[in-house]
C-alpha cells in the first residue's frame, strides 16, 4: 500500500470528524490533490454509510464508483453504539480484512484516502482492540480534531499521551471553531494552550484552525 492512507479521529463523536474528513477532502481536490474518503466502521445505517454521504455533500461531488462498490464504506452494523457492541448486536464478527482491502484499493486509486474513525481514540472496535491500537498497527499518520469547548483540553491532552505511548504520528491538529460563541475567552484560550502543547511536544505537526461546519 502506498503511504497515503491518513486516518482522522478526534476528542470525542462530536468533534466533528466527519465534516472535517469532507472539508479535507474538498479542500485536497480543489488544491489537485486526487483525495477520497473512507469510513473505517459506520454503526447506526443499514446497507449505506451515512458519513460518507455528509463527505460528498460538503466535497460537492455526488457517489463515487467506489462508494457504489462498497470499497469506502466496508463495513456497516445497523445499531448506533461503538463498534464492539454494534457487531456483537447484530452477530456479525467485523471483517478487518475487508477493511483492508478496500483502504488497498483506494490508495491504489488515489492520491490520498481519508479514513475516518468511529468516535474517539479509545473506542473500542472489538474487545480486544482498540481503535488506537489498530491505528497503530496499520501505521497510519493521524490527523486529530479538537475544539474550544469547556473541557477540551483535558480531552486532548490525554489522547496526546495515548498517541505518544504508542508512537503514532501525529501530522495534523485541526481545531474546530465551530459554532461561534458570543463570549470566545475560553475558545481563544484553549487553542492558545493546544497550539502552545503541540509546538513544544510535537514539533513538525501542523496547526489549523478552521471553522469546521
């Protein structure tokens, strides 16, 4: 596999991974960089990823042949939960080899492949793994979303030691300024500490902030 494969994940479900996943990828394509998404588990659909069509929707493009043949969604459970309890809801092992195949193909195909996480770093994907560890394993840089709101911080700074322990890249840090605030002194705060953070303990990787919607 070609080293183009970057794998998005963030604080918590309601960072806003996957608006980010589709603003990177608009953002890639308009800069010519040929970029598809992929999401790595989607839980709460049946038959179709719901977060690779709000990718679409933001990149402006309409289903790709590979979304038709299921290769950047493959792997979908119908209950709303973590994937561990997802599959186990729906009594069906997930197919990690599929998933790998299909990331194969798309980085075969592309310049890049965003792939998105379920949730944060530490969901677990069966009981045995954790989405980090599998991050690890396959040696994916990471491109991490966080925000300002009230307890970010702490949520950051420990996925940054998870991510440290286990020598995971860290390439980007976007941080969502979405939605605006009429009284931003904690926001504005915060990606000050964040960005100080990264400068001193990640140098190389690279700070957005961005309004993220």
């Amino acid at each position: 596999m070609k080293q183009n494969v970057y794998f998005i994940s963030g604080i918590d479900t309601d960072a806003g991974k996957s608006y980010a996943t589709g603003f990177l990828a608009r953002e890639w394509n308009n800069a010519g960089k040929r970029t598809i998404t992929q999401k790595l588990i989607q839980t709460g659909n049946v038959g179709h990823s719901e977060d690779i069509d709000l990718h679409r929707r933001i990149m402006g493009v309409p289903l790709t042949e590979e979304d038709r043949l299921g290769w950047t969604m493959p792997e979908i459970f119908s209950y709303p939960a973590s994937p561990h309890l997802a599959s186990r809801i729906d009594n069906r092992p997930i197919d990690f080899e599929r998933i790998k195949q299909a990331t194969q193909a798309l980085s075969e195909r592309y310049d890049y492949v965003l792939l998105e996480g379920a949730g944060g770093l530490m969901v677990p994907l069966t009981d045995d793994l954790l989405t980090i560890d599998y991050l690890a394993r396959e040696k994916y840089p990471l491109i991490f979303v966080t925000s300002g709101k009230l307890g970010s911080i702490n949520h950051t700074l420990l996925s940054f030691e998870a991510i440290q322990k286990r020598n995971i890249p860290l390439d980007t840090v976007l941080y969502n300024l979405y939605p605006d605030v009429e009284d931003p002194t904690i926001r504005e705060d915060t990606r000050h500490y964040i960005a100080t953070y990264i400068q001193r303990n990640f140098p190389g990787t690279k700070f957005i902030s961005v309004p993220i919607l």
